[in-house]
C-alpha cells in the first residue's frame, strides 16, 4: 500500500501539531509540538509512501533518509546544539511501534537529561526483560 488515508504520517499537514520541516523527493522530517516538552528537538524522518516498516524501503528512500538526516543534524546542532543523538526504528507492535508506517526518530541527547548515558539498549538489557525460554 503507498497510501493510508487515516495514517498520520501520510497526511502530515493534516494534524496541526505536526511541523514538516523539511522535505526531499521522497521523505519528510517531521517535528510534532507534542513531542517537544521532554524531547527537545526530537523528530522522525518519514518515507512520503506508506510501508508498514524499514524492511520495504526502496534503495531511493534509503538514500533521500540519509540525506534528511544529515540534514536534520546540521539543523539540530545549530538548533539545540545537542551533545549527542539515539537514533532508531520500531517495527512491530513488540518493538512499540505505535504508528504502522515507517520512520526514523530522530532524538537528541543532552548530558543534563537525567537519563544521560542510557542509550537505545539500556532498557533491553535489564534482567527483568530476559525471555522465560532463556532462564530455563
């Protein structure tokens, strides 16, 4: 499916909160005011065709999401002037991807958030989350 009517990030311009920042041939990088409280500058990097996840990309939005995120990056250094960056996709329901069409987040880090040094993995790895199977 290239297009869902009722998906957010194939209709960006159609919530009020969400911001397009900037745009190539074939992506937008989004940043939503909702986000913004705790997030400073956070935003996704979204493909303008609708894939459920980063696995159907075609080799062209692989190549404009690259170029959106240096993009992004100059504009959040000079911006928020971050002191470094998580980067990451969520695919499937498991992974807490929430909306079902492929994006990038994009997040700065600062070293006064209080979860500075805690990086994508740091959730993963508490022993709280270890599968069942494994403990056996």
């Amino acid at each position: 499916m290239a297009y869902d009517k009722s998906c957010p990030f194939c209709n960006p311009e159609k919530d009020i909160e969400q911001n397009i920042v900037f745009e190539n041939k074939s992506c937008y990088f989004l940043q939503h005011n909702n986000q913004q409280a705790v997030l400073e500058g956070c935003g996704v990097i979204v493909p303008k065709k609708h894939h459920s996840d980063a696995f159907a990309l075609t080799k062209k939005e692989w190549n404009d999401t690259y170029e959106l995120l240096q993009k992004a990056k100059k504009y959040l250094d000079e911006k928020y002037a971050p002191d470094g960056y998580t980067l990451g996709w969520n695919i499937g329901e498991v992974s807490n991807q929430t909306i079902l069409h492929s994006h990038l987040h994009v997040i700065p880090r600062y070293n006064d958030e209080p979860l500075a040094g805690k990086g994508v993995r740091y959730w993963l790895k508490q022993p709280e989350n270890k599968r069942k199977l494994l403990q056996e």
